[in-house]
C-alpha cells in the first residue's frame, strides 16, 4: 500500500472539505441548540462527496475483493449514520476523524 502524503493535493481538498462540514455543523448546534439543523442537507453532501472519493480511492467495484477497501466503506457506513443523529452528528467531528484515518 503506497503512503498517502498528506500535503498532497487531494489531501488538502479532502480533508479542508471533512472540516468545513463538520465546522457549520458545529456552529449551527452552538447558534441554535434545540430544534435547528441543517435537514440534512450537510449529511447528503457528506455522503455523496466523501463516499465518492472513498469507492474510487479504494479501486470501485473491483475494491469490493479487497480487505482493507471492505474496512473503509463499513467505516463510510458508520459514520455516515453517527452523521445523521442530529445533535451527535453536530457535535463529534466524524467526517473529519474518518478522511484523516483514511488519508494515512
């Protein structure tokens, strides 16, 4: 497995992009504590922009047969669903934790 540098450029992108979510998600549960949330929209763009990057990082279809692609998507999948709670997903930055660990 090659080493990811993590000043490389899709590096940054992703890991700038996992934190600018998990930013306005934060600063909307600190403005607006009881009742207001994003409805999802911060989720849907989580999943469809860092699942996409995740299924061709890992090789797409053919990743499937490989253990450590398997890993990295039951990975996606739990913290797509931490991301979905609404108070927890606003207040555990996951997608940053999860582009991190996958980025080393």
């Amino acid at each position: 497995m090659a080493e990811s540098n993590i000043f490389s450029p899709e590096s940054i992108l992703m890991l700038s992009f996992a934190i600018f979510l998990d930013g306005i998600g934060f600063v909307l549960a600190i403005l607006f504590p009881f009742g207001a949330d994003d409805y999802g929209l911060l989720d849907f763009f989580g999943i469809i922009i860092i699942g996409s990057w995740i299924f061709l990082k890992s090789g797409g279809i053919s990743g499937f047969k490989n253990a450590s692609a398997k890993k990295n998507f039951l990975g996606f999948f739990i913290t797509s669903l931490i991301e979905t709670i609404p108070i927890l997903g606003s207040i555990v930055p996951t997608w940053t934790i999860f582009v991190y660990k996958n980025l080393q």
